[in-house]
C-alpha cells in the first residue's frame, strides 16, 4: 500500500495544494506531485482538477476520500499498536541458554540489570542446542547464547562470539583409552554416553556406538565415564580439571577433538528493543575485547 501517495493525496486537499502538503510532509514538491500522479496511474482515475487556482478533488477523488482518511487512520493505529507490543515486550525478557558454555559474562551483564532496567522482567532457561533453538524458534524465548550449527539465516540473525572445543573422553582404565590409534570399529563396540537429545536425523552425526545411553545433562555423562560406563562427547571447559588430574583422558582418534561456533541468536523477524539490543551490543563488545 503506497500510504505516502494516499497521504498526500488528503493532505493536498486539507491544505489547497501541493506545495503546502509538500511543506507538511517534509518532501520535496516534485516528489509529492509525482506520488499522486503515480496513485493516477495505477488506479487509471483522475484525483484532482488541476485547471483552476487550486486542484479541486474530481467525483472519483471526492468519493475516494473518506477511504483513504480510514486507511491512514488504520495506519496509525497499527503503528501505534505495533510501538505498544514492543514496549511491552522490552518489559520482560527470556535468555536461553545452552548447557555446559562458558556463559558467567553474560550472567555479569544481566546482574547490571538491577541498576540499568530495575523494572525488567527475566526469565532465564537452560536446554541443550536443540530446545533452546526450539524455544528460540518459536518464541518462548527472545534471544539465546548458543551452539551455532548452520542456522538458517532467513530465520535466525546471529552473531558468533568464538567457538566451544569438544573432546571425546573415557577413564584412564577404560579399554579404549590403550589404543594409540582408534578406528570407527573400534569406538562401536564401547558404550557411548551423549546427553544431547537431538532428532533422531542430527542424532546420527554424533553416534558412533551400537551401545548408546542418553543421560539429561552433561554432568551425568562426565559422572558415569568417571565410573569407567563409556565414552562422552562433552564441552571441553567442564573436564579440563580431570585431563589435568588424569582422572580422565582424550581419545586417540580423528574426530575426538573439534569445534563448534557459538554466539548470540535471535528470531530474524523479531526487531531488538533498547534492552536487547544492550544485551547484543555488550556481549559483542566484550567477546570483541577478549579475543583481541
């Protein structure tokens, strides 16, 4: 809907003219005469008798007038409405965020809120990639830090902050952490522990065992590959203290270490209000700083 032509249409007729309608919109003349002409063309009507002193509304304009005033009116009101939606929502705000990355910077952040927005409601939820992109994707939360594993960007924007290592580890007494050199075969016949509950097509990228336990969180996993159960895939901050005690050690194989980008993201059509967009601003400035 071309709502600065039907804008300027009313407005030449309130003032008189195309000139004072110009000054009332802040737009050239040439620009308003030519959004007019423009509704002309497409509507295939005459809007105004341009003969006398003044253009004077034709039968077609006259009886098109009330419409357009209802349909700026209706405008209005939307964005007025639209201005109240995001008010409302920059009243409360939900963070996701996903289990075992390094995220006490962004809880800094938050902990600022008391001062900067004493008024702000937060809800914060932990979840694994998975649900929190759920949760992401269809609205239950406002923003997330996490796991960045391809998002479509005509869904999601997103800002990456660096990347979280994962490593395989097994006990020290565990069968597989003797081979030098792990083979595929090798790692299927060991019992493997994974917390993540992704789809059953994502699962499969992440499976190398006949024998799969799936525990609720990553702990757990750490917990029981502690009790010499299995092997786990795990972020790589949660077990450094049990590399370094030997409590637990790395496998030798190909894929038993490797990278994931991780970042902010939020819903493409979702517009950040002024605390969100603090939120993106800080954290994207923070983990700027760090990694300089």
């Amino acid at each position: 809907m071309k709502y600065n032509a039907i804008k300027a249409l009313v407005l030449t007729h309130e003032t008189g003219s195309i000139s004072s309608a110009a000054r009332r919109m802040r737009k050239p003349r040439t620009m308003v005469s030519n959004w007019i002409q423009g509704l002309e063309d497409d509507w295939g009507i005459c809007l105004f008798d341009r003969q006398g002193y003044k253009p004077e509304l034709t039968k077609e304009g006259r009886s098109l007038l009330a419409v357009c005033r209802s349909l700026l009116a209706d405008k209005e009101m939307m964005e007025l409405k639209l201005a109240s939606i995001m008010q409302a929502e920059e009243q409360r705000l939900s963070i996701g965020m996903v289990h075992g990355l390094e995220s006490s910077f962004l809880l800094d952040l938050v902990e600022g809120f008391d001062q900067k927005y004493p008024s702000l409601n937060i809800t914060i939820v932990n979840g694994f990639d998975d649900e929190i992109s759920s949760k992401l994707y269809s609205g239950e939360v406002d923003l997330i830090y996490a796991l960045l594993r391809n998002p479509d960007p005509s869904i999601f924007n997103c800002h990456q902050t660096g990347f979280c290592d994962f490593v395989a580890v097994c006990h020290p007494q565990h069968p597989l952490a003797k081979y030098e050199s792990l083979e595929y075969t090798d790692l299927s016949s060991h019992r493997q522990i994974w917390p993540l509950r992704h789809d059953s097509h994502s699962l499969n990228q992440y499976r190398f065992s006949n024998i799969f336990w799936q525990v609720p969180d990553y702990r757990t996993s750490i917990d029981l590959v502690g009790r010499k159960l299995g092997w786990t895939f795990c972020p790589k901050n949660l077990v450094m203290d049990q590399i370094r005690n030997q409590e637990l050690v790395i496998l030798n194989h190909p894929q038993a270490v490797f990278q994931v980008p991780i970042g902010l993201a939020w819903r493409a059509d979702r517009h950040p209000g002024p605390v969100m967009e603090y939120i993106i601003d800080r954290v994207i400035h923070n983990k700027g700083d760090e990694a300089s």
